[in-house]
C-alpha cells in the first residue's frame, strides 16, 4: 500500500478545496454578507495543511486500484469534512450531522436537503452548495487529473475508482489530456446553459447556482419551491440541459471531431432517449387531468421526468401528489438513472442493457445449449470481466440497498418515505416520496438514518466499492504493514 502516494492525493484534495472556498469570501464581500468570514477561516487552514501534504513528494508514485479507491473514498471523505464546516460554524446549520449531510448530498450531486427554509441561507451559504455540485459533477480527482501536475503514477487507477459507468476507458492516449477534454465540455455546457437562463431573464445569481447545480446534475434550488416559480421558458432550459449532462461525454467528444454518425448510433444514448420518450408519454397521460392544459402538463412531464433520470431533483410539482402510475414510472428511474460516462447517478443505462442482453443469452443456451454467443455494444464483443463486473455490481447494489432500508426502516417512520429516502439517496436522485418528496425534506429523519444515508450518498456517488474497501479487513492490514515496515527503515 502507497501510503506516501494517499497522503500526496490527500494534500492536493485539501488544497483544490481551500481554492475553491475563496470566491466564497469574495461573494461574501459583494453581498456584505458576515459569513464570509468562516468560510476563510476554513479555507486558510486547508490550504496550509495541503500545502504541507504536498510538500514532499513521494518516492514512489506507482499505486494500483485498490490504492486508487482507497484515495478516491478517502478524498471524498475529508472534502466533505472540510466542506461542512462553514455551514456549521456560521450556525447556519446549527448540527454538525446535518451540516455534513448537506455537505456530503451536495459533493455526490444527491440534492437531498435537511433545510426547510432555502430561502433564510445566506448568498454564501446558496452559492457553496451549488459549487460543491459542479466539483463533484465530473469528480474531485478527475478536476486534480485535468489542472494540477500529479506526478508519475497509474492516473488510470483513479480515474477508474471515480467515473461513473461498468468501464472507463481513455478519449485519448494520454489520462491528463482525457481528464482535460471532460472538463472543458463540461465547462462549455455549463456556461452554455447560464447563456440561456440569462436570456430567460433569470436574475444572475439564480443564473449561477442554477447552472452549477444541473451541470453537476445535483438539484439544489436557490428558493424554496425549487424551479417552479420561474418562467416556463427557464423550465424548459433546464429541463433539456439536465438531459444533456445525463448523457455520455464521449458522444459529445464525437460530436467535436465531426465524427456525427458515431455519435448518434451509441447504443447506451439511444435506449437513455428511448427510455425518457416512453416515460415521458405514460407521467404525460397519467397527470393530464391534474393540469391546467396539455402544455402545462408536457412542461412538468418533460422537467420532473429529465430530472429525475438525470438524478438532479429539481422539482416544478410535488409529484407525491400524482396518479400511481406516474409515480411508480419516477420510482423506476430512479434505480436506471443516467448514462456511464455522465454527471448522472443510478445504476446506469449501460449496466441495464448488458443486464437485459446477458439474460436474454441464457434464454438462448437454454434453448441451444451449444451455441457461442457474444453480447455486444455498439456492434462490439463486451469483454467477460465487464459482464461479470456488471453483474457483481447489480448484486452489491441490491445487498447496499436491502441493508441500508433495513436500518432506515428500525427507526419506524414511514415504509414508502424510508424506500424512496434509500433509493433517492443510493441512486443520488434527492428527492423521493412520502416527507421526502419535492415538497418535504431529510431533516425528520435520525442522525443514525442520517449516517446510513449519508454512507449511501458516497457509496451511490463512487459506484460502491471504492467505499466498501475501506471496511475490508485486507486493506488496513496493508497501512499497518507498510507502516511498519517503513519504521524498521
């Protein structure tokens, strides 16, 4: 275990996060808001401790997987930590544990919020949270990959640990350069976006958070009502933008070299946009005779369904109150959720058509027995340990979920409000049904709730087992090793 290598990654994490805390003072200073000052009294310290982290650079700069998502898992746990801070010094959240649950649900673009009162935050408070979406949209290592000058190393190793997705692969040869494209997309599509709210007329700041917050596919609003007070026109904008960050950032890669046809002929792509068209005409029929005409009825449709798919939470309706069968089409989106390769939680569409392809295979050996197949993506072979990988992930997601909603559902609250809060939270979609939908919160629940859910958020947010190594047994006797071994040096 590279345990010189970890603290290295470690020192970078607290040093990118001390950067990103002081446009914060600055924001604080234009708004003549008094909570600037613990933002900087966080960002001060960070940046001297990452400082000190980076200071020596390690010997060896060679670390494999299992170093890779103990960094990645450790990262995401000490930014939050950190990240937390300012909203529990300035009483703003006056809980440690709530003020670290919405720190940790902004981080892993879960949207899921303890504040009733949205509003009552300061401009500091709002624009944090919409921040810690966009650095966590695309990933807090892949940000490191694309601007700091890591040293050596298998990046590979941390790219895999983070991205979202059954495989990770390279849009070109070198990981910087790939990390670098990602974010210069996601950068454009960003700024794209404010372009468009601008032009709706959205004031500026509502502009901003807005836009962090759908590129990181998060879901924290700036009012109460989330997005439903503004224009159908704005709605509308974030709804398309929120299916955009949804989809996979290779076909946007394809789209730049001009290569069209590779582009529109993803398989993964095809079946995310086949599945919203069908999701969006059974919500549309159920909900129709609720609105106030076809258009306001397409508007929700569209907005809750791209949000919901998409894993941001934005909310136009309280879609608790819909028909049955609007909601359950919601609750299945929820464990499908976005594209490999996007901002977008949930299990991925991806994951899903290997799944359907690999059982509609054994219903072929069983009819010929005999017979070779291959499953294919995109018209190629998919290699065994994706399939494989696949599925060990379903399992582990399913076994994550089952333990999770056991300890949620012991604290004896609601059985539809606990599914819908472990889903919500495991799946980083944010809000759910029963007290957790748009029209609800997460602050009713327990603090041991809270961990469980909290625990999900980042398991959910790093595809699992970057997390679950860090309770493996192996690991730590590794550190402990290592740390004796360099003691007899």
């Amino acid at each position: 275990m590279n345990r010189s290598m970890i603290r290295y990654i470690l020192g970078y994490v607290l040093t990118v996060e001390g950067l990103l805390l002081l446009p914060i003072c600055l924001a604080a200073l234009y708004f003549h808001e008094r909570a600037g000052v613990y933002y900087l009294a966080v960002a001060l310290p960070a940046l001297a401790c990452g400082l000190l982290l980076i200071r020596k650079k390690p010997r060896s700069t060679v670390f494999y997987l299992k170093e890779g998502c103990v960094s990645t898992a450790l990262s995401w746990i000490v930014l939050s930590l950190v990240g937390c801070l300012p909203l529990w010094l300035s009483r703003e959240i006056p809980s440690f544990t709530d003020a670290l649950f919405e720190t940790i649900s902004g981080f892993t673009t879960t949207g899921a919020s303890i504040v009733a009162n949205v509003e009552g935050l300061s401009h500091c408070a709002l624009l944090w949270r919409s921040l810690t979406h966009w650095i966590g949209g695309m990933g807090v290592l892949v940000f490191l990959l694309a601007v700091v000058p890591m040293i050596g190393g298998s990046h590979m190793n941390l790219m895999r640990a983070e991205s979202p997705g059954p495989s990770v692969g390279k849009l070109v040869p070198r990981v910087r350069t790939t990390a670098r494209i990602l974010y210069l997309i996601y950068m454009g599509l960003t700024a794209l976006e404010l372009l468009f709210l601008l032009a709706g007329r959205m004031p500026t700041f509502d502009a901003v958070c807005t836009s962090l917050a759908t590129a990181g596919t998060g879901g924290f609003g700036v009012r109460n009502d989330s997005l439903a007070s503004y224009s159908p026109y704005l709605q509308w904008v974030v709804s398309v933008f929120m299916l955009l960050f949804a989809v996979n950032f290779n076909m946007y890669y394809l789209l730049l070299l001009r290569h069209y046809r590779d582009a529109f002929s993803m398989e993964e792509v095809r079946c995310f946009f086949g599945m919203v068209g069908v999701a969006v005409v059974l919500v549309f029929a159920s909900i129709l005779r609720q609105c106030a005409g076809v258009f306001d009825a397409l508007t929700q449709t569209v907005f809750q369904v791209a949000s919901v798919v998409s894993s941001t939470g934005f909310a136009t309706a309280d879609f608790n109150l819909w028909p049955d069968l609007a909601r359950s089409v919601l609750v299945l989106l929820m464990f499908v959720g976005a594209c490999a390769g996007s901002t977008g939680g949930g299990l991925k569409v991806s994951r899903l058509v290997i799944l359907l392809k690999s059982i509609r295979k054994e219903f072929g050996m069983y009819i010929h027995p005999r017979s070779v197949k291959k499953i294919k993506m995109d018209g190629k072979p998919i290699e065994h340990e994706v399939v494989r990988s696949t599925n060990v992930y379903f399992i582990t997601f399913m076994l994550v979920f089952a333990g999770s909603f056991l300890v949620v559902t012991s604290e004896g609250g609601d059985l539809i409000t606990d599914f819908t809060a472990v889903i919500a939270t495991l799946n980083n979609i944010g809000p759910g049904l029963g007290l957790v939908s748009p029209a609800g919160n997460y602050g009713m629940f327990t603090p041991l709730s809270k961990w469980v859910l909290m625990f999900d958020m980042l398991a959910g947010r790093l595809e699992l087992f970057p997390m679950l190594i860090l309770f493996h047994p192996a690991i730590w006797k590794d550190m402990a090793a290592d740390r004796k071994k360099k003691l007899r040096q």
